[in-house]
C-alpha cells in the first residue's frame, strides 16, 4: 500500500506589472514576446505555475492593458497608488491573497526572459522547504522572481517607495535558498534592452 499523497501548499502568483515604463518611452507592456503582448506571456507564464490562483497587479494605463488579460486566469487588482513605485504594487497584491495561501510567488512583467520552467524550478524548490524563501540569483544577486512564505506576508505589505522585495531578502538571508536563474538578469527598462531578449517561450 503506497503512503498518502501530501497535497502541496497553496502557492499564488503575483504578476507585478504596474509601472509606467517612462524609460522605455511606450507601454512595456505591450511589447510582443514569443509572438504576444509581454504582459499576457509573463501571465501565461506564472500561470503554468499555479494556474488561476494568480493576480495580477496593474497601474499606470490600466485602460488600455486590462483588455490584454479578458481571457487569463486569475483576478485584476488596479493600484491607484502606482506613482509610489514598486512596494504598491506588492502591497496591493499580497492584499488580495486569500487566507489559505501559503507562499506568493512574485514575477515582474518586464523580466521577459524569465520562462515557466524557470518559474517551475523555482516553485519546485519553494514546495521542498516551504517554511523558507525561495529567490533567483543571477549576475551576483538575489531578487525576485522569489517566493515567500506566508510568515513574511505582513513585512511585504509594510514596503514603502520604489523599491521591491529585495530589502526582506537581505533581512532574512538566513531563510533564502537561492535557485540560479541568469534569466532573471535582464529587465526591459529601455530599447537597447530588447538587444538581449531571445524568443523564450
């Protein structure tokens, strides 16, 4: 008789994708990848992850993107407070999990060379030890995409400014498996970024 099957902790994913991408010079996020606007692959994306258990957090331009997402799973969160920078953002997120979440996975929408199977990897090693957290390191770094577990929620909801979660990943570097992801290195804040940006699925 095999042993009883443990069910993995509920783990939602929280797509940050609110800025107003003034460097880039045009909404990023409408910029196509693999073929669709990079917001709807970054969502298809963690969505191979934790399926409709998934939020997705919008801001500047709201209007124009929502419709991008009329058929993806999960929910809408529009943050009116998005001119504070990224820490609104994760606040207006972690704000919406319902109580039986047990870890969030956050993602940045312009992180285009982040794949599902890196976002795997790294949900695989989260579900191992999920009482820690579980963060991509790239380019002699730690940051996000990372998944933390529920005990560090209330300290991602007290983030102010622009600034993201790497501040709670110096603070707990004693809790942090790092999972190496050189993917995560490239952020699009600019044109000459998409130089580095190959076709991943």
């Amino acid at each position: 008789m095999s042993p009883p099957r443990t069910r993995a902790p509920p783990l939602f994913s929280i797509v940050l994708a609110a800025g107003a991408s003034s460097r880039f010079g045009s909404p990023k996020q409408l910029l196509r990848v693999a073929g669709r606007p990079l917001l709807h692959t970054m969502v298809t994306r963690a969505a191979e992850v934790t399926g409709a258990a998934l939020i997705v957090v919008l801001g500047s331009g709201a209007e124009e993107l929502a419709p991008l997402l009329k058929h993806s799973p999960g929910s809408l969160v529009i943050n009116q407070e998005w001119r504070e920078g990224l820490a609104s953002s994760i606040r207006a997120g972690i704000a919406r999990l319902p109580a039986t979440c047990a870890g969030a996975l956050l993602v940045l929408a312009d992180q285009a060379a982040v794949t599902a199977d890196d976002l795997l990897r790294l949900a695989g090693t989260w579900r191992r030890q999920p009482q820690y957290i579980a963060a991509a390191s790239y380019a002699g770094t730690t940051g996000v995409p990372a998944i933390f577990p529920r005990t560090l929620f209330r300290e991602l909801g007290e983030l102010r400014g622009d600034i993201g979660a790497r501040t709670l990943l110096r603070r707990n570097a004693a809790r942090v498996v790092r999972v190496s992801m050189p993917s995560a290195a490239l952020d699009v804040d600019t044109p000459e970024d998409l130089l580095g940006l190959s076709e991943p699925r």
